[in-house]
C-alpha cells in the first residue's frame, strides 16, 4: 500500500496550489494522508477527489466549514498498520511520551503543524512522522512531504521529498 504524507499545506494564502510533483504522487498513492492546516474547502474537496483514499484532519488555521467535515483526530487501520492523525502534538521536548500515552494502541502517527519534518520512534514502538510542508517551508531549507509503503502492517520505504523552491 502505497502512502503521501502530507500538512500544513495552507492553500491558497502560503500558494496557489499544491506542487505538480506532490499531486503526481497522490494519482499514485493508494491513501493520501493530510495533517491539517488546509486553510481552504476547495483543496479539500480537490483531494478527495484525486485521492483513492484520503484521511484528514483539521488544523488550527482551519475554520468552520473544514473543522464541521474534518475530525481533529483521525484513526484508521491501513495493511494491518494502525495510524493515528493529528495536527498538533506541542512541543518538541517530551513529544514521544506524550505521543506514547495519547495515541497508545497505534503504530503510527502522522502529525503537523510545525513546518518542520520528523521521524522518531517512541517508546513502546509509536512511529512519529510529520512532513513538514509542501508550500510554506518557513525556517527549513527545504518544503517537503513524505512517502511510504505499508505492507503486511509494516511501514518500509519512508522517503521525505524535498521540493524545489517556487519561482
């Protein structure tokens, strides 16, 4: 099972739309997972659309119409993978316990919110992956998303996308 991990997408106030180079690999992916932060109802009915599956959740900068359609935690099991999505987690420091007691259960969770890319192990095995974003790098070099494969409830195959600057 193929995955696009995204968040923080901020469409259209941070841009116009997603990259051509994340939306080639939504057409791809078997679940397109979004962390929250869209900003606006037409991206969402846009993936959901495109997308095979989509899981979502809102964000803090989503309003109304997103949070009434989105849930602010979302869990699904996907190849026998159990995932968690969540937009925020707080901060850095202690995220892994804190991830451990709230998604306690899951093997995954995918999260947003900082801008910022993430992948570390909690205790107990809790897989944490936040993408970072694909149109608003903010202090990071780089705007990105991740992908993934799940197979036989093993996720293999995580590669974060880094994406060229926008002209």
């Amino acid at each position: 099972m193929r995955l696009v991990l995204m968040a923080d997408t901020h469409v259209p106030k941070r841009a116009r739309d997603l990259p051509s180079q994340l939306w080639a690999a939504v057409d791809e992916a078997d679940v397109v997972i979004h962390a929250g932060d869209w900003v606006h109802e037409p991206l969402l009915d846009t993936l959901e659309s495109r997308a095979a599956r989509l899981v979502g959740v809102y964000g803090n900068n989503d309003g109304l119409e997103l949070r009434a359609r989105l849930p602010e935690v979302a869990r699904v099991e996907l190849a026998g993978l159990r995932v968690a999505v969540v937009h925020e987690t707080g901060p850095a420091a202690g995220r892994e316990r804190r991830c451990a007691d709230r998604f306690g259960g899951c093997d995954l969770l995918v999260f947003g919110h900082s801008h910022i890319p993430w992948d570390s192990e909690a205790p107990g095995g809790l897989r944490l992956l936040n993408p970072g974003s694909p149109t608003d790098r903010r202090r990071q070099p780089y705007a990105s998303y991740l992908t993934a494969e799940i197979s036989a409830g093993r996720l293999d195959d995580v590669v974060l996308h880094r994406l060229p600057r926008r002209t």
